[in-house]
C-alpha cells in the first residue's frame, strides 16, 4: 500500500522542527494550544498548495507572519519534506517557503525526487525557485514526468483533511447539491446527498448499504434515505423514519447524527476511492459515546486499506486504540514536540487502566489538564 512514511516539519506555526513516521493509524491527543490542530492545518494547507490556491490560504489565514513560527524575524522560512513509499522505491516531495514583500510567502526551493529500491542515489528534480503557487501541478501534467505524475495525482492530491464541524442550518451538508458532483466527498460533506446518490445506485451498492446499516446503529430510528433529483439536477439529503412513510430533511437531523452520517460515508466508501491519507480533527465533536465507538471502529477497518491521522481530545475515543497508534502533542517552551507511545513503556499502567484514563492522569504527557 502506498503511504505517506515520514514528514520533516520546520518553522510552521507552534512547530519549530519535527520529524513524524507515519503508521496506517496516527491518532494525535494533547492540550489545547499544544499543536494538533497545526499539523492538521499543514496538510490543509498542503491541500490548498495543490489545487493552486496556495496565495489564497496565504491571504485568508492571518497572512505569513501567522504561519511562520513566531513570525517572520524569528522564523523567516518553513521547510517540508514529505516521504511516500510506493511499490518500487520512495517518492519525495521538498519545498522551502521564504517571508516575502506584502507578508506572503514565495517557493525558495521545490523539489521532487524517487529513490528506487536498492537504487544507488535518488533522482531529484528541481523545479525552480521563485514562484507563489506550486510547480509540481503543471508537472504532473507532462507525460515524460512519471515521478511529478505520481507524486501529485496518486500521493499529495489524495492526503486530504475532512471538517465536518459545522452543521449550523446554514451548512452545505444541510442544503440541495447538484447531482454531477459526486466524484468524491467534499472536506464539508456539501455534497454528501450527490454522493450518496452515486452508492445507492451502482450496480453492487455495497457501500450504500454499509453506511445505511452503520447509521441504524447509531440512530436506530433511522430507515433509509431519500434522495430524488429535480428538475434541476439537484438533490438534498432527505430520509424516512423506521415503519413511517413520512419523508423528512436534513435540517431534521441533529447535528451529531449529521456528523456521524458524514463519518461513516467518508470511511465506508469502496476501498478503491479511499483516499491514500484521510485526516480529520475531533471526529468525537457531538457524538453519544456509543455512537463514537462505533466510529472509531470504522476507523480502525479504514486503517486495513488506507491511512488515517486523527486529532482528539476524548478519552473514550482513545480506548479503542493502542499505544502505539498514539502521538502525545506537548506544549514545550514556545514550540510543540511530537512523541509516539509505546505499550512496553505503559506496560505496568496499562494492567490497571485504560489508555484513556493514562491520559487523563497525564502518565503519557499531552494530558488534558
């Protein structure tokens, strides 16, 4: 399975330097300020960097200075490096982002390279120096550049981070969608009923049925949903009660049931449209307990056939993982330190208590209090 296997961090945000192994499940937990949700905004970033917004998300999210490590004159440049093992070898994706006129920031370096199982030296390409948005998107567009191809459309297009926070009445999820947009779920499952749509009527349904059958679970009251276009081509997230022919919509839904239908539609989706790395911040927002273990289990399931990286703060969301899947985010001075846990060094606390109730007793720093 290609994955993401090792990112190189420095001078984003409250991370001064880190260097992370991924596993195929990476649950970040810590305190408020102690830098999870970071992490997460450098994949969304990264995420925005491919899609050719990269000055946009600059100019929306407090200009440079907000994303350099305490500003520009303490920290004048980020530098990343994104590791992924493929079948054949190692492809890496470099960048180094330099503090530029009008509190921006600009490419100082660029680079892309793919070291070969058993190769004697990587093959690096440099892709200039200079340039606001990312060069790689036009690489990737070049029949002769395998390693961009590769690199950008089956590795760095397919890390996304998914934000299913807002389920206000004003929400996307919450409104009609235009039917053709069901390539893939959006990071705020607004078109959530559009791919829904798309399960229900493949020819093996599989997954439809997986995701109505996870949601009964969870919300027994629920049957099914009901989703027929109009005249538009638009379709809205409309559902039936158990043994009732009342049809209801989705403003009816609470938002933690909302919440977990999003879930469960991002992480039972057929294994070949996965994403190659799902990331999600505080999946447990809203959810009854039973509910939250029952997602976390499709995360653990997800975990066999792509990778995920999670930020939590719940302690019984943490129960259902083991140590090792754990990353503790400490506030240390003004930077934040990554650490994996390990079950041999929580050996003796692990006989008596649950890795959530580890946490809370702060043994394993990153603890809430």
């Amino acid at each position: 399975m290609d994955r993401l296997q090792r990112l190189t961090l420095k001078g984003f945000k409250s991370i001064k330097a880190i260097e992370i192994e991924f596993n195929p499940l990476n649950l970040l937990i810590g305190a408020n300020g102690a830098g999870k949700s970071n992490l997460i905004s450098f994949f969304k970033m990264l995420n925005e960097m491919m899609a050719g917004r990269f000055q946009h998300y600059i100019a929306t999210n407090g200009r440079a200075q907000s994303i350099l490590h305490f500003g520009p004159k303490t920290t004048p440049q980020i530098e990343a490096k994104l590791e992924f093992q493929v079948a054949n070898g190692v492809d890496t994706y470099c960048i180094r982002l330099f503090h530029a006129a009008g509190d921006t920031l600009i490419f100082a370096e660029e680079t892309i390279s793919f070291q070969e199982t058993n190769g004697i030296s990587p093959k690096t390409e440099e892709l200039g120096v200079g340039h606001q948005e990312a060069k790689i998107r036009g690489e990737a567009e070049r029949e002769d550049n395998r390693t961009a191809k590769i690199l950008k459309k089956s590795l760095l297009d397919r890390c996304r981070v998914y934000h299913f926070h807002d389920t206000s009445f004003r929400a996307d999820v919450r409104q009609s969608c235009y039917v053709g947009d069901n390539r893939s779920l959006m990071p705020d499952a607004g078109n959530l009923a559009a791919v829904l749509l798309r399960f229900r009527e493949q020819s093996e349904k599989t997954a439809y049925q997986q995701i109505v059958g996870t949601i009964r679970l969870i919300a027994p009251f629920f049957d099914d949903f009901v989703l027929e276009p109009d005249a538009s081509h638009r379709v809205i997230l409309n559902w039936r009660e158990q043994d009732s022919d009342r049809v209801f919509g989705p403003h009816q839904f609470s938002d933690g049931t909302l919440r977990a239908i999003c879930l469960a539609t991002l992480l039972l989706q057929p294994q070949d449209e996965l994403p190659k790395l799902i990331i999600v911040d505080e999946p447990e927002l809203g959810l009854h307990p039973y509910a939250l273990n029952i997602i976390a289990d499709l995360f653990r399931k997800a975990a066999l056939h792509t990778q995920i990286l999670i930020s939590t703060q719940s302690s019984s969301f943490l129960d259902n993982f083991d140590p090792e899947d754990v990353i503790a985010v400490n506030r240390e001075g003004k930077e934040s330190k990554f650490q994996r846990l390990s079950s041999e060094a929580l050996e003796i606390w692990l006989d008596e208590y649950s890795l959530g109730e580890v946490w809370e007793k702060n043994i394993i720093g990153g603890g809430p209090h």
